[in-house]
C-alpha cells in the first residue's frame, strides 16, 4: 500500500520539474529566436564566415586525399582537376614497395606509444608529487621542472645526441625514445589541475584512511579525466609527429618513424612524384584522426560529467 | 600497494634528481679515438640518396662488397635534403659515431673544411694511386680550398634550359634555345603573344629556391661576377647590367618567380625556364608535349651544382683508406653511369660518355644528352654563393629585391658590403691558417 504513495510523491515532486524545464526550453527557445532575430544579413554573414573556415581547413585535406588517387600525369594539370579519372590505386601501391612503409609504421607506433605512456606517467606522479604530497624543497623542484619547460629542446639536442652517441644508443628504440620521454610540459599542467581540485574532497579522502596511491587512483584521477585526456591527447600527436630528433638517431627503417620515412618519396633534386607522397600522408593521418574523435567524446563526456547533478 | 613511506618517497625522489642530473651532463668527451667506436671493415655511407637514388647506392654497394671481401658498407638515411645531412654530420661532429663517407653539397663542404671537420684527400688520393684527371675538372675543382681538395663529385647538377616545344612552335621560333639573353629579349614578346594573356614566358625559381644559383649564367653572361676570388663584386656595372635585364624582364610581365617551376612548366602554362638537370626525368615523364632542352645561353657561362662525397677529419686512417677505396668505386666511370642514368645527374668522369651503355642511352634520351654536351662549358660558381655563410640566401633575397622593382645599383651595392662583411669576420682569419 505504501508504494503507490512513495510513486504518487515522485510524480508530484516530478511534474513541476518537467514544467518548470518546459518553460526552461521555451524561454530558451525565445532567446534564440530573438539571436536569430539580428537580421537576415548577420545570420548569412555567419553563416558564410563558417563555410570559410571549413573550406580553409577541408579543402586542403580533400585535395591531399583527391591527388593519392591520381595518376601521375593528371596532378599537374590546367584546369584542374576535381575529380580523378581515372581512379588508381597505384600511388598506394608505390607507397608500400618503394620504401619499407610497414617498417615505419611499426617504428611510429612503438616510439609512440612509449614516449606516451612513459610522458604521461611521469607527468601524473610528478604532478601529484608537487601538488598533493608535501616534502621540503617542493616548490624548488617544481621551479627547476618549469625552468625545464623553459629550453626548447633544439638546445638540448647536441648534448643529447653526444650522450645518448656514447652509450652506444645510436640507432635504437631505446635512444629514440628515453631522451624524448621526459616532460615538463605535463608535470606543469597536471599539477595546475590536480590544485584546482576542491581541498575538502582530498581532505575527506585522507580522512577516510586512503593513501597516496589510493588518494591518487580513487580521487584524483577520476576528477582530473578531461585533463589527462586532453594531455594525452597531445603528447600522442606530438609524438606521432616528432620529426627532429628520431630523424638524428634513426639510420634505417629499423628506427626511423614514418615522418623520417616519407621524406624519402620526395625527390630532393627534381621533379617529386606526389601521388606516393600523398598517399603516405592520408595514411599517417589516419590513426591519429581514429583516436582524435574517440578520445574527443571521452574528453567531453569528462567534462560534462558531474556538471548536473542527476 | 598504497602505503608510500615519506622517507621512501624522498630517497625516490632524490634518486630521481641525480638521473636528472646525470642527463643533463654535457656534450661528453671528444671523439678522439678514432671517432667513437664505428668499426674499421664497416663503412657508414651517410646519404641523402640523392634524386631517389637510394635503390641504385644498394647495389653499387652490393657490387662493391662482392669486389671487396671483408669490406662492408652500412648505408645511413642521413636525410631528406642536403641541408639535413649537414645537420646530422653536424651533431655527430659534437658528439662521436662519425660516419666513414658523408654526401656535401656544393654549399655544405666548405664550412666542414674551413673547420677542419673533413679531411684533405690530395694525399690519401697520392697514396692510393687514384687518377683524378679523369674527374670533369669544373666539378673536381668545385672542392678546392688552398690547393686542397675536401670532397670527389658524386650526384653533380647544372642547370639546363627547358623549352616548351608546342610553344615555341606557335611563335614561331626555331628548335633550339637563344645564343644569349639579348636574342631571348627578342624573342620574349613573340612568345607572349603566341602564348596569350594566361600563359607565362619564364617561370625561374625565387630567391628562397635557388634563383642565384640560376641567375650566374646571366650574370657570367653579361661579363659580370658575384665575386672575383674573394672579393665581391656586385657592383660591378657589367653585374648591375645583369640585374638590370632580370628586372627589366619582370617589368615588361615576362618573367615569373615561383617556388618550384617544375610544377608550373610540367602543366604546360610556361614556356621556358631554367631548371636543374636532376628535373629532366621527372619533367619528361609529367609532361603532356614535347620538351626541349638546350644550353644556357651564352658560352661556358653553366653554373656547376649538387654534391660531393667528403671524408671526416678525425676517423682513424685506416677507416680513411677504406672509405677512399668506397668513394673512389661509388664514383668510377662505370657506376657514375649507372647512378646519373638512374636519376639524372651527370657523369661525374670524363671517360663515362665513351662506355656503351652510357652512348646507348643518350642515343636514346637526346635531352639528357645536351646536359652531357654542355658540361665541358660549365664554369665553378663564384664564392660569394657556394663558400660565404648565408651567401645564396643573401644574393636570392637580393635578387628577389630587384624583381619586386627595387634599385639595382643599391641592392648590389649593399650585398657587396654585406658579403665583404662576412668575409672579414668568418672567413678571412681561418683562411691559410
């Protein structure tokens, strides 16, 4: 007997809600009728400033794709041509037998991902460390990290390469991928972000008997997801990109990543045959465009989550 | 799992910190010893490869290890572009892991030698009994520093003048390139109107890409320099001349600059342009008319250009004599052929043009053969570009200058100054030292 009034009292407690959104909606609907009320020649304005700025940024990436698909004599020709036809898939072909382009790719993703997971670990603790935990001389470590941030790492390259040379490290995951692993860039944001976190709720934590590894896995993580992701994110295109200094430590295609890699389908004195050169670049474009939109929802999802509490 | 003493933190940290500082340990110890550990039977071939010639240096180095048992060469990607290799031979230099043979362009070497960073081979050529005389003196002398030479030739330009044929026909010109610039100004608006308001007379590269490696032979051409010996020499009227005609042509909507014309004159919208031997093949093959080739105008006025094959200075000599042994067989008349055939350079050895297979080609590639004809009139470039610091980008700016309408006596004027400037202050005190 008692459920139908436990029921009764949702409805009632619900039915003011809905209406009050209802009119939630209605008077946002009327703002943005009374935005689109500017005039007719804002609203194209807009309109036309938005295809601007998707055509500055598509129709470059939509030529790279088109010109991988065409025959040599057709890239260069005028008027141009906005369609390939014939289309081939020759230039995919080229990419694969004229340099060892699987080789690069398994480079690209080894020196990628442990520079990632290495910067983002080093980044997580060493943020915790000097935000959260308290040890003397904190502050001064921190300055000396952000003084680190301050070099950029054109300066350090000779003396890197001179060590890493010595240890015999030339030519070697391990050469390519420990001098690049280490980051101010991450400590700096990491630790920015875990200070933003409301004191009490680590205070809480810390009451609740959690330690600081618990602290860091049960707590701060979970509110700093967005953070990390956004982080992550960067390292991993950052990384995929890096060009100067596995192109230094890399002999052959045992080392070199795919940015070194394809510099080799262009032609350095002469005439480039780009179809290859664009077929290699769609293809080391895609990966990091698969993880861009995946982590993108997951960076969303972590920044609306707990926004409303529900 | 979670139970992090403090005292354990700290001894963490502090371990940290001094791998911290143990990375940050200078720029070490000098290769002294025979430059960091490279072994004395592997050669390292650190190379750009060139024109694409990468496939082409594996099996001249394949032959080369089946004719030297006990030899082996390792070859290196050193880099996209020349300017890459130099960078990368630059850092080993600080740091040890030398290479045995290292490709030096035109505009690289010289800073390598002033620096004694390569060795002089005169001597080892003497000791290994190696003719040079076989070497096109223009690009065997392009390496000469104080009667000394720091590199052999290897992947050797020039650049050529390319035609449009269908062009050329429709204003009614004859088959061939102009004798020299002031038969070319008579020609100009006979192509302009042949070749209608959309089209361009001469597309020539800017002065970011190698427009002052081009512009020598109109310089050489009306009797001028960028510089005699040491001594700059741009004001000189017969180099203002020179300046004068580019500008005059950009002022009369003859003359384009562009980044890279091959693009351009491959679509057919240019009718002529200066370009490099090494676009020959890739021109030829993009274009859809015919193309023609022919000297630059006037008589042995052919800059010389591309890169040689150096030796660092501070290998042990054994690996020296090793890699001279590889340099001398990576350039002989027989695999000179097959690398420039393979990607357009020129034959590096005079004797190169009489072997069979060399004739057969340019029998078959009339157009490669004019590059061939025209490399006994080529003429090493002065060193105010190839062996000044900055000095091609300085003379490319300047020129840049003069086709944006610019004074031409002033800007020449100015180069002198600057170019003297640079002489005094980086060169002139390691010269003869």
């Amino acid at each position: 007997m008692s459920t139908p009034t436990i029921v009764g009292s949702l409805d009632d407690e619900q039915l003011p809600q809905t209406a009050r959104r209802g009119r939630r909606r209605r008077a946002s609907h009327h703002a943005e009728a009374s935005t689109h009320h500017r005039g007719p020649l804002w609203t194209a304005a807009g309109y036309a400033g938005m295809v601007l700025v998707v055509l500055v940024i598509a129709v470059p990436l939509f030529w790279i794709l088109l010109t991988s698909f065409k025959e040599r004599g057709d890239i260069y020709v005028r008027p141009a041509q906005w369609w390939p036809d014939p289309v081939t898939g020759q230039n995919y072909r080229e990419l694969t037998t004229r340099i060892p382009f699987f080789d690069y790719v398994r480079n690209s993703v080894i020196i990628t991902s442990a520079t990632s997971v290495a910067k983002i670990v080093l980044g997580v603790i060493s943020a915790y460390a000097l935000s959260l935990l308290r040890f003397p001389g904190r502050s001064v470590v921190f300055l000396v990290v952000i003084a680190a941030l301050m070099v950029p790492n054109q300066i350090t390259v000779i003396s890197n390469y001179a060590l890493v040379a010595q240890l015999g490290w030339r030519n070697t995951f391990q050469g390519i991928i420990i001098p690049l692993a280490g980051v101010a860039f991450g400590t700096f944001l990491m630790r920015n972000q875990f200070l933003s976190l409301p004191g009490e709720i680590i205070e809480a934590a810390r009451l609740d008997g959690a330690g600081p590894m618990k602290l860091l896995w049960r707590v701060v993580m979970p509110m700093s997801w967005p953070t990390l992701v956004a982080f992550a994110l960067i390292t991993v295109v950052n990384e995929w990109n890096e060009y100067l200094w596995p192109f230094l430590m890399s002999d052959d295609e045992s080392t070199a990543p795919l940015p070194v890699g394809l510099t080799f389908l262009q032609n350095n004195d002469g005439v480039t045959n780009w179809g290859p050169v664009m077929a290699g670049t769609v293809l080391a474009m895609l990966p990091i465009l698969v993880l861009f939109l995946f982590l993108q929802r997951q960076m969303i999802k972590g920044l609306t989550a707990g926004a409303v509490k529900s | 799992m979670n139970e992090f003493s403090r005292r354990g933190f700290l001894g963490l940290a502090g371990a940290a910190g001094v791998a911290g500082l143990a990375a940050c340990a200078g720029t070490g110890t000098s290769p002294t010893t025979g430059g960091g550990g490279g072994s004395s039977n592997t050669i390292e071939f650190w190379s750009n490869h060139p024109g694409n010639s990468k496939p082409v240096e594996q099996e001249i180095i394949k032959a080369f290890e089946a004719a030297n048992s006990g030899l082996k060469v390792k070859l290196v990607d050193a880099g996209k572009n020349y300017e890459e290799v130099a960078q990368k031979f630059n850092a080993s230099l600080a740091g040890g892991s030398l290479p045995d043979v290292v490709v030096v362009s035109d505009v690289t070497w010289f800073n390598f030698a002033l620096n004694k960073q390569l060795s002089p081979l005169d001597d080892l050529l003497s000791s290994a009994k190696i003719e040079t005389s076989d070497y096109v003196d223009a690009l065997y002398n392009d390496y000469n520093l104080d009667d000394k030479h720091y590199a052999l030739p290897y992947s050797r330009s020039t650049p050529l003048f390319y035609y449009n044929k269908d062009l050329w026909k429709a204003a009614g010109l004859e088959d061939r390139g102009p004798k020299d610039w002031d038969e070319f100004l008579t020609w100009a608006p006979k192509l302009k109107a042949a070749a209608g308001s959309d089209k361009i007379v001469m597309e020539l590269p800017d002065g970011s890409n190698y427009l002052d490696w081009v512009f020598q032979n109109m310089v050489w051409g009306y009797g001028g320099a960028y510089s005699k010996e040491w001594t700059p020499t741009f004001s000189d009227p017969n180099t203002v001349k020179a300046g004068t005609y580019l500008q005059n042509l950009a002022k009369d909507g003859y003359l384009k600059l562009s980044k890279d014309p091959a693009p351009d004159f491959t679509a057919g919208i240019v009718a002529c342009s200066m370009m490099s031997t090494g676009s020959l093949g890739g021109v030829a093959k993009d274009a859809k008319f015919p193309v023609g080739t022919a000297f630059l105008p006037g008589d042995g006025n052919c800059p010389t250009g591309g890169a040689g094959v150096g030796i660092p200075a501070t290998i042990s000599d054994d690996r020296k004599k090793n890699a001279l042994k590889f340099i001398e067989f990576l350039t002989n008349a027989q695999n000179t052929v097959t690398f420039t055939q393979a990607t357009g350079y020129m034959p590096v050895r005079k004797s190169a043009v009489d072997l069979p297979e060399e004739k057969a080609f340019l029998e078959k590639n009339p157009n490669a053969k004019t590059a061939i004809e025209q490399l006994p009139k080529t003429r090493s470039q002065d060193n105010a570009r190839v062996l000044l610091p900055g000095g091609g980008a300085r003379i490319g700016k300047g020129l840049d200058q003069i086709v944006q309408g610019q004074d031409v006596a002033t800007v020449f004027k100015g180069l002198d100054a600057e170019s003297q400037q640079v002489f005094d202050s980086q060169i002139k005190s390691k010269l003869g030292a």
